[in-house]
C-alpha cells in the first residue's frame, strides 16, 4: 500500500480517470479550487444529498425544505456579519508576488515541527524495546525545545487571532523565518484582512448598479424566509428548515483537492427553538449527525467530535465532527448553537419583526437556533477516499476497488452479456428494461468478462450481472458481488427483489430511524 500522500495522488488519479472529478475548464489548464463533477461523480453526490435530504426533510415530520436564491439583498450580509468580518489574514511575498493566507504559514510551521518530534519518537521507538513515549517526550533534549517553540507559537498565534492583531501576526512570521516556497525569501508585505465574498454587480447601467454578492453560505437564505416557511407552513416550534445548494468563497489557500473549494455545495439545517432549550437540542443533533455519518459503514474510528472552546461570539456551543482523510483529521461538519444572533439582527437590520408566538407559553419570542452544516463535496470526498482500495488478490494480480455502501454507489448493476453474439446482447436488454425504471444501470459488451468486471468494481457498482448461454435456456443469470466477488445464480424473475433489497437506501433510512 502507498503511503498516504502517494495514496491520495492516486484517488485524484482515479477520480478522473472513472468519470468522477475533472479540474473545471481542463482545456484551459483548469481553474484553481474549481471541479467539476463527470457521469459517476454526479450521480454519487446526487446519491448523497439525497441522503442527507430525506434523512433530514423526510424521515422528520418537523422539518420542511426549501430552496432560496444563491443572490440575496446586500443588507443580508451586513446583518449577518459577513460584510465586516469575514476575513482571511494574508500577507504577500514581495519576490514572487505570490498571496499566502498568513495563519496557515504559521500553522504549517507548527505543523513541521510536529513532523520533527514525531520522526524523533520513530526513531527511538525502533531502537529501544518497551519504549515509553510519554518519558521519552518529555526527557529527549531536542524533542523538549521543538515542543516548547510548538507552544509558544501557538500561544502568541491564538492571541494574535482574538485580538485581529495583524501586526503580531507579521512578527510571528518573522520570528520564526519562514520563506517563501517558490522565492526562498523572506520578504513579505504587512498581514492584511482580505474579505471571502465574490461580489458583482446587479444592474445594466453603472451609476444604477451595486455590488451584491455570492453566497458565502446557505443558511442566511433559511434566516430571512424563517416567517415566510413557519406561516405558511403553519410550523410549531421546535421545527428545522433544510436547504442544499451552492456557497461561494474566495479562499486563497485552495489545496486538497475538492477538501477547500471557492464554489461549493452546503447541506444546511437550522433548527428553531425555545429560548433556554438549545443545548438539549445542540446535544440531540450531535448524536443525530453521528449516527448519519455512522449509517456510512464505515470504521467509527474514523470519526470524532472536536468542540470548540472559543466560541464565535454569536454561539454558545459548537463542535466538528471530523473524519480522518488521507491528509489527517479535519471538519467535514459543523454543529452550531447559534443563539438568536441571526434573526435577532435581521430584524434590526430589515426591521421587521421576526418572531413566533407560542401558544403553550402565551408570548412572543426570537427563537434561539441550532444548525447542522456539511459540505457535500467535502462529504464526497470522505467517502470516495475510503473507500478507495488498493487490493492484492490470492492469484497474485491486483485490482482497484471503491468499496463504496451500494445504497451510493452511482450505478448499482452492470449487465454484461458473456459474448456479443448469439442473442446474448438482446437478453442482457432485457434484463436493462427489467431493473432501469428503479435504479441506475449500465451494460458492457467491449472486452473480456474479467476486464468489465474490473471496470466495474474501480466505478464501485455493487452487483455484475452476467448473461451467459445458460440464461436462454432457464432465465438464470449469475450476480457477482463487488467485494467479495463471490457469484450466485438467480431467476431473473427474481432480480428487481434482490438488487432492491441490498441497494435501496430506504433500508438504511428504516434502521437510521
Ligand atoms: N453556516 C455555517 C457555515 O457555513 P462553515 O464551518 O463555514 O459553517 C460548513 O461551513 C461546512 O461547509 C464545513 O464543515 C465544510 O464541510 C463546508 N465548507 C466550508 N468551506 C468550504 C470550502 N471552501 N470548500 C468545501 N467545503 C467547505
């Protein structure tokens, strides 16, 4: 197996070789932190917001949802906050010209001194046998020093973020004499706010026109049409409103493939409460959004909560869940209790009254709200590079398989004629019309058996069925299963019930109730 930075190399590979991810506008050398989805990447992320859509609208009779407009009025943003901090600190090389969000500069310093303890630690655990790492760490003499710049940095790098001290930002770069990787100097301009929103103007005329902006969020759309859903509606709180669509952000450190992206995709829920009762229910959503994630298959150990200890000054508690990529632990989804900070400010701003009566308590209030926030390509990308498998089979050869849960797969059965002869291309058609109405199938006739079925398991499609001359004479085919590769004769008669019962996501959906 590869290790993990060539492991990842390979699953971008992969993704663009099976019709997953391209780089959007490839022949023209791509754009930078824009992909766009091929034939398989399309259906697999359809297959995931739908997931998330009927667990979330669905299987919850509180919970409506909606789809707002990606343009909003600009006043939104101001109310919001984002017009006025949502910044990124950077800093430019003055050689190379090239920008650098500055807290991840510093950050990739830690980070590389990380790297240095963790070599030392390797190291001595090889040579000596009951190795103690806890005595180790804190005995071994360059192992100390490099924890203790670790700590210092840390320490000044966390106040120079909640005190919005650019200058102290610069100095930290200075001190710890970082260089620019494409000049070699270390010759930076001063840390500067840079604002993520992608303004443009609306209007034909230029005096008329103002700047609106894309999206940086979706949830500011759920916000101002809280009212509009809960009368028309006709909601009781506690209910949620859903929504999936694009955000734009400009970030300027776009790595990781489709991890940081400036266009992408949100699956959002705000969940409207009474005042007091929020962390019982910021508590219910953690478990809920765990179990989601859980219903995925795979090993838990891959997931963990991290909560937040400073809190944006709008929440009163949040966490992450994490999962563990090919590049370490990092967010896939945000938890949020967010207070009435948003509505309460939409008010102030739009001023109109944005509050429900509720009839148990006889009074009005701004209710308090908790949100889930995921990144569905982020979420994409968890999946397909889990299951990603390199595989060493018993005679010797290898295959690569995405062992993805088939109730996501992008197609779930190939029918594949053994011969492209002897009726056996009109009987796999046959067999098409049967099971297509249901579930998204494909046929291939090119090649030999063995190379399709390959074909197949790198696309993840859970089940081959294969039509052989023994299918004229009795209406049986074989069905191979993608991970084990063991094969079974069926009727065909039988085939709608059987593929529906391992692909379907209502199963999943029945045991995540
Ligand atoms: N409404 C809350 C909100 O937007 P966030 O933590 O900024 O919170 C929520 O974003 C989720 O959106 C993240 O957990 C991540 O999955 C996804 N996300 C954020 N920025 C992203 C980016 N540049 N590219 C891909 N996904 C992103």
């Amino acid at each position: 197996m590869a290790n993990q930075e060539d492991l990842f190399k390979n699953i971008i590979s992969h993704a663009k070789e099976y019709g997953f991810i391209f780089p959007s506008s490839e022949i023209y050398d791509g754009l930078s932190a824009v992909y766009d989805y091929g034939q398989n990447g399309a259906e697999l992320k359809k297959n995931i917001r739908e997931f998330w859509w009927r667990s979330m609208v669905q299987m919850n009779e509180n919970i409506v949802g909606i789809d707002a407009a990606i343009f909003m009025h600009p006043t939104t943003w101001k109310a919001s906050g984002h017009v006025d901090a949502f910044n990124d600190p950077l800093i430019d090389n003055k050689d190379s010209k090239k920008r650098y969000r500055a807290d991840v500069l510093i950050e990739d310093a830690a980070a590389k001194l990380e790297d240095k303890i963790k070599k030392e630690v390797e190291k001595a655990a090889k040579r000596f046998e009951n190795f103690d790492e806890a005595m180790f760490r804190s005995t071994n003499g360059r192992v100390v020093e490099y924890q203790k710049k670790i700590d210092e940095i840390n320490t000044r790098f966390k106040t120079a973020m909640e005190n919005n001290d650019m200058a102290e930002m610069k100095q930290i770069i200075v001190d710890l004499e970082i260089v620019c990787p494409i000049s070699g100097t270390r010759n930076w301009t001063d840390v500067r706010q840079f604002n993520l929103m992608f303004g443009t103007q609306v209007g034909s005329v230029a005096e008329d026109s103002s700047t609106i902006y894309l999206r940086p969020e979706t949830a500011q759309g759920i916000f101002v049409n809280f009212l509009n859903v809960q009368k028309t509606g006709r909601m009781k709180i506690p209910f949620g409103i859903a929504q999936t669509g694009k955000a734009f952000r400009n970030e300027i450190v776009a790595r990781q493939f489709i991890f940081r992206m400036r266009e992408f995709e949100q699956m959002e829920m705000q969940f409207f409460v009474r005042p007091g009762t929020q962390k019982e229910w910021y508590e219910q959503w953690k478990a809920a959004r765990m179990n989601w994630h859980r219903a995925m298959g795979f090993d838990a150990s891959k997931y963990r909560f991290h909560d937040h200890v400073k809190l944006a000054h709008y929440a009163d508690a949040a966490c992450d869940i994490e999962f563990e990529f090919p590049f370490g632990f990092k967010e896939l989804e945000g938890i949020h209790s967010r207070t009435d900070f948003d509505l309460a400010n939409h008010e102030k701003f739009s001023g109109k009254k944005l509050q429900y009566f509720d009839p148990e308590l006889n009074q009005n209030y701004v209710p308090y709200v908790v949100e889930t926030s995921i990144g569905l390509d982020r979420m994409f990308l968890a999946i397909m590079s889990t299951a990603y498998t390199e595989e060493k089979l018993d005679d010797g050869s290898g295959r690569v398989v995405l062992n993805l849960p088939a109730f996501l797969a992008p197609i779930k059965a190939a029918v594949l004629p053994l011969l492209n002869k002897d009726g056996l291309p009109e009987k796999a058609k046959e067999v098409i019309d049967l099971l297509k109405y249901d579930h998204i199938i494909t046929s291939e006739e090119k090649d030999t058996i063995g190379k399709r079925y390959r074909r197949q398991d790198a696309i993840g499609t859970p089940y081959c069925i294969t039509v052989d001359h023994q299918t004229l004479e009795d209406n049986t085919v074989t069905i191979r299963e993608r991970d084990t590769m063991k094969q079974e004769r069926v009727s065909i008669d039988r085939l709608p019930e059987i593929i529906d019962a391992r692909v379907s996501m209502k199963h999943v959906l029945k045991k995540l109730a």
